[in-house]
C-alpha cells in the first residue's frame, strides 16, 4: 500500500507538472495577444502626387520598423475623391471600427477625423496650419490626440520665385478652392507679401474642376504670373492649369514638386515622401505606446528648387544662374 500510495503521489506530481508547464505556456501566448494586430485607418481627401507620396512615404516607415500590412498590422485605406461629406463618413466609420490610429492626409480629412472621435490617436500630414484648423492647441504642445506633420512653407520663401522667373511682374493670379482653409490661410499670406512687395493679387475662387478651365482663362490678360498654394483641388487640376497658363505665357509658381511635375513652371518646395515617412515614425511611438498629445507637430526644414525644364522652353525662358536646381519633365497623365 505504501509503495502505492508512492506511485500515485509520483503520478500526481508529474501531471502538476505539466499542468503548470501548461499554465506557462497559456500566459505565454496571452502576452502575444497584447501584440494582436493593430488596426490603422488612412484617410485620405483626393489623388494626386503629394497626397500619394505622403501615404506611401508613412508606409514605407512603418515597414522599416517592423510593421507589415497583413503580418502585424491591419490598413484599411479609404479615398474621398474630394468630396466633403465622404470625409466625415470615412472618419466615423473609422471611429465606429475602433482603428488603433488614424491617418489623415490633407486639412479636410483631419478635421473629419477629429471631430470623428477624440480618443482614438490621429496622425496628420499635409497640413498647413493645425492650429488656425482648430486641430491642435500648439504645435509644441497639441494636447488632445492629433500630432503630426505640417507641410507651411512661408510664402516669401515661395514667391521669391515669381521674382526670379518674371521679375517685371505686378499682378499675382491664385486659382483656389474656396472651401479649404489651407488655400485661405496662404491667401491671406500672400495678399500680406503682396502689399509690402508691390503687388496686386486677382484671387478665382474654384469649388470643382469643372470651374478651373474658365478661371484660369479670365485671368489671361490680368495676371502676370500665377501662384497656387497647397490646395488639394486645384493640385489635382494642375494639368488644366499649367497647359492654360502656359499656353499663355503666364508663369505657374507651385508649392510643391506635384504641381511642377503636372506643368507648373517651379516650386520651393518640400518632398512629400519624407514628409509621410516622419509621420510614419511619428506612428511607430504611438503604436508602440507613447502618448500622441505630448507629441509636437513637425515641419521638414529643408526644401529644393524643383524646375520643369519643358515649360521653362515653352515659355522661352533661361534657366537660372544659381546651382542645386532639380530639373523634371511633365509626367503624363
């Protein structure tokens, strides 16, 4: 009996065993779900290039830190084709998913998505100011759960330009949406630039591209040179209003290497891609736990001269004598 009871107690203490090796196991694969996928929802306003490479660049830095679409994290990418309302409804769908971060590209989705929710985290990219969008408190501090990148170039950096490209000029043409607050806080900046410089500004209001043939055109014989902001519609119509202009021998400014790409004459501009990519680092942190309100928003401090060496020859103009200028050709549609 005492040999029995041996056995049975040698018996019991081996299946303890495994049952706490077990034990060990389950608590194991229960921290692996604490990394479960995560959720990230990208919204972004319209296609075209800046928006594009931002989005791509935000991407390419989650990847580079260990976050792949499919492995461990889950993108659920939605395009508003430039409509107001569809915005909203991505922004709270999103919201009504519980995405573990959203990504917003340009002012509109931004503001979509934080009016969408106020707990889940929003990166934002394309922005010109956060703070006058009523997106952030600061940019050193924003204090809610939006963070991210601004892509302000000060207007006197970009119209310095328009006096190395038409330094007669008088008369600043803008072709803008008139919806997007973006367009407007550049506007009021130019028209500040513009009555310490001597020059006179005719502002065209657009609300589709329908509206940007006929704007474009009634500034021929007005404007000596045309400036466009970071505005998304007018971006997305670059084409339409670099071959009007250009065919009328009015310079285009852009302010940013997606409009010269399209037909602009040239851009200081910034590079899109590694705007979305510091944005994307910016994800990483707040994947990885960090609190987005203690986040600042960022700018990139570096830009380039970026030239479209065809309509340079279109408009019979020399190329300039200063160095480190980025010549590109038209891409086609």
């Amino acid at each position: 009996m005492i040999k029995t009871k041996k056995v049975v107690s040698f018996i019991l203490a081996g299946m303890l065993s495994v049952s706490a090796l077990t034990g060990c196991s389950k608590g194991e694969n229960s921290n692996q779900g604490n990394n479960e996928m995560k959720k990230i929802g990208i919204t972004q306003l319209v296609e075209h290039p800046a928006l594009d490479s931002s989005r791509e660049g935000f991407l390419k830095a989650l990847e580079d830190n260990g976050f792949k679409d499919g492995e461990n994290i889950e993108v659920d990418f939605q395009n508003a084709q430039n409509d107001m309302p569809t915005t909203q409804t991505i922004a709270s769908k999103f919201a009504s998913d519980k995405k573990d971060l959203i990504f917003a590209i340009s002012t509109p989705s931004a503001q979509a998505a934080f009016n969408a929710t106020k707990d889940i985290p929003i990166l934002m990219t394309a922005i010109t100011d956060p703070v006058k969008a009523g997106l952030v408190e600061s940019l050193e501090k924003p204090g809610g759960n939006v963070s991210g990148t601004s892509d302000f170039i000060p207007v006197d950096k970009a119209l310095e330009l328009v006096k190395l490209f038409s330094p007669d000029a008088k008369t600043i043409g803008v072709v803008c949406n008139t919806s997007e607050i973006n367009s407007k806080l550049q506007i009021d900046a130019l028209k500040k630039y513009a009555s310490k410089n001597n020059f006179k500004v005719i502002e065209k209001g657009i609300t589709t591209s329908n509206e940007v043939n006929q704007a474009v055109s009634s500034l021929v014989g007005k404007a000596d040179v045309l400036y466009v902001p970071t505005d998304n519609l007018a971006a997305s119509s670059m084409p339409i209003i670099a071959k009007v202009a250009t065919e009328n021998n009015i310079p285009v400014i852009g302010t940013e290497d997606g409009h010269v790409k399209k037909g602009a004459l040239a851009c200081q501009g910034i590079n899109y891609f590694d705007l979305g990519y510091k944005t994307g680092e910016m994800a990483v942190k707040v994947l990885n736990g960090e609190s987005i309100s203690e986040m600042p928003v960022t700018t990139l401090e570096d830009t380039e001269l970026i030239v479209n060496e065809g309509t340079l020859k279109a408009l019979s103009l020399e190329k300039p004598k200063q160095k480190n200028i980025k010549y590109i050709t038209t891409e086609e549609k």
